[in-house]
C-alpha cells in the first residue's frame, strides 16, 4: 500500500503553506506490521529534508537521532519503519511562516484522520508538537469525539493518559528538523516519549 494512491488533498485550499511541496507518504507500506505512528508538523520547504528524501534528509537524520537517544539502534530511517513506525506530518504542504493558520490544520486534519484509518493496528500514536496536537484534536471534533489532548503546555501534558480510537496518545516536541538540534533540552523529554509509546507498541528500547 501507499498512502498517497489513497489520501489526497483536492483544491488545495490553504493559504498559509507551499502548495507545490505537498508531500504525503509514497513509500511502500504493509499496513498490517505498523504500530506506531508519528506525526510531526508539516512538509519541508525543501523535498530533499523529507522523511522518504534520498541521501541524508534532515526529517529523516533528526528522527533517527531522537529513536537512538530513546534506546533505540537505528542506523537510518528504514530502521526506524522496521520497528513498526509510521512517519508523516499534519500538514501536508510547508509552511510560509512560523505559525499555520487554524484553517489550514482543519483543511489537513481530513487527509490526517484517512491516512490513520489505514492503519488499524495502531497501539500508538506519537504527536510531536503543537500542530499534530491540533490536527489530532480536529480529527476527533470533525466527527464529535470528545477532545483528545487537553490544552496546556507539552512539559505539562505529556506522559499523561489519553486515548483515541483504541491508541493511546503520546504528546511531544517536535522532532523533525532543525528545532531538534537547537532546542537541546527538549531532546531527553522527546526520547522518553518515544521509548513510551514504543513500549506501549510492544516495542522495548534496546540500549
């Protein structure tokens, strides 16, 4: 399977983000085996820093630095899917500011909630940042559930319990790009919530 022959944006409404670096999951995926998906912000400006970008992405680089800090011994981010991990974003195109407009993260928490469902196996879901947060909490509104991460800073928030369609819920700090290296202190918070949402998947840190 891959995700985008199934989840695509149609209009491209939004107005705050780089329409032409819209990118959704195109890597081949057996939906059966995956069950941990991360979510992080939105698409890099640049393609070549994406999760699935040839070389040395930096999506890709950050999140197999914060899976080592976790216990982990992952070499790259093919390792990182072996362990049964989705990688995507909440917002499918890149920003154009520091901030995403409210409506843009509804528009994308559509594309959000069909890409989760084809993944039924998910025992957890990873939000890194506050714009996963959001989208995740506009998945649950569209469709009348009761809101998913309350409102309240990450350092208080995370590592509590919550829950949605049968996952358990991991509130984080962003882990893709660039913010991982200047924001060090947020590094060890970050390889906690991984080692707990891999553990609660079944999956032990190794270190």
């Amino acid at each position: 399977m891959r995700v985008c022959e199934l989840v695509r944006c149609d209009g491209f409404p939004c107005r705050d983000v780089h329409h032409e670096s819209h990118r959704v999951p195109s890597a081949e995926v057996d939906p059966g085996v995956v069950t941990v998906v991360l979510v992080s912000e939105a698409a890099p400006v640049d393609p070549r820093d994406g999760y699935e970008a040839e070389g040395d992405p930096l999506f890709a680089r950050t999140t197999v630095e914060a899976y080592r800090d976790a216990g982990f011994a992952v070499a790259s981010v093919a390792d990182v899917l072996g362990l049964g991990v989705h990688l995507t974003t909440a917002v499918k195109c890149a920003k154009t500011g520091y901030a995403i407009e409210p409506a843009t993260v509804r528009a994308c928490a559509e594309l959000l909630e069909r890409e989760l469902a084809l993944f039924p196996g998910t025992r957890s879901i990873l939000l890194m940042g506050d714009v996963a947060v959001r989208a995740l909490n506009e998945v649950a509104r569209r469709t009348g559930e009761p809101r998913v991460i309350p409102a309240g800073a990450t350092y208080r928030i995370r590592g509590g319990d919550f829950g949605f369609r049968g996952a358990r819920v991991f509130p984080s700090y962003l882990q893709a790009g660039p913010a991982f290296y200047i924001e060090r202190s947020k590094r060890r918070m970050i390889a906690e919530d991984i080692a707990a949402a891999m553990r609660h998947a079944g999956a032990a840190p190794q270190g």
